[in-house]
C-alpha cells in the first residue's frame, strides 16, 4: 500500500464491522476504565470513538495523535530503525490522565485515554487484546478495499472509447499536409 492510497483511499467499514468495533471499544473503555478509547487512522482521519470529547474534540485529537506517533516513526527512521515495529506504541503521561496510542496494522492508531486509577500494564494488556481484534476487521476492510481498487482499474473510464475515438479522428483528419 503506498502513501498516497493510505490517503486517497482509506479504509472504509461495513456497518457490520463498524458494530464489531464499537464493541470492541466498549469493552476496552469498560476493562481499564477509560473516558476516551477511539480509532483514527494514521492521516488522523477519525474512524470512531467512545468517551467524553465531541465529535469536533475527538477530530482534534485524532489528527493530533496521529501526527505525534507518525513523528515517533520519524525519530525511528531517524535513529536508524527501520522497522516498522520498532515503535509500535506510544504513551504520553500528565498529570490528571495518560494518552496511549497503538498501532494497528499500517493503517490504523488505537488511542486509549486513561487516569491515574488504572495501571499501564491493565491498559497495555487490554489494548492488545484490541489491537487483535481489530487487526482482523482492518485486514477484511483492507481485502475489500483492493478488491473494489482492481474491479475499478479493470473497467475503462466512461466515455473513454468515444473520446479515443475523437481524438483519433482529430489526429487523422487533420491530414499530413
């Protein structure tokens, strides 16, 4: 997948497994009790979210959160490390609330808020349990995705015949004076 189709094609969910993961959400949110758990893509498109910030906020977030990991791969790349696992997670910690953020698959960030009240190590051991399950509906989403890119690449445009078709009358007709 290359940059460019990472951000004029993204990822698109049936209704069906935008309900899987809206419970996956729920269930994240509700074993490490965090006000805000949301999927955002890394162009920092909002998929969904479930918490305490609006649409608008959540948006906001969203392309912030986005935008800080993908500077996290650049401090990667920068250092040297390549891989695309070498920094997989992040995890920014205040003083009232934490923010960690987990990607999923190329594609998509798992954003996790949560307090002083619940662990890192509940919040990492959940996240992952998410990240698997949603790792899965990512890569069916994906399958579709190009599926419907080659069955559009495969038709011709429409009009495109009778446009050759002009084009080539036009160079004919022009003659070779």
């Amino acid at each position: 997948m290359t940059e460019t189709t990472l951000h004029d094609q993204p990822l698109t969910f049936t209704s069906e497994q935008t309900q899987q993961i809206d419970r996956c959400l729920l269930r994240l949110a509700d074993h490490t009790g965090s006000p805000l758990v949301m999927i955002a893509d890394v162009s920092g498109r909002l998929v969904l979210y479930r918490g305490r910030l609006s649409e608008a906020q959540s948006t906001g977030l969203s392309a912030l959160a986005a935008g800080g990991f993908a500077a996290g791969l650049g401090i990667g790349h920068f250092l040297g490390l390549r891989d695309q696992n070498s920094f997989s997670s992040q995890l920014l910690e205040g003083n009232l609330a934490n923010l960690y953020i987990m990607a999923i698959g190329p594609e998509l960030l798992l954003i996790t808020a949560f307090t002083q009240q619940t662990t890192l190590g509940m919040v990492r051991l959940f996240a992952e349990q998410a990240q698997q399950e949603l790792l899965i509906i990512a890569e069916e989403a994906s399958e579709a995705r190009e599926k419907m890119l080659a069955e559009t690449s495969l038709l011709p445009e429409e009009g495109f015949g009778e446009e050759l078709n002009r084009q080539l009358d036009e160079l004919f007709d022009g003659g070779f004076e």
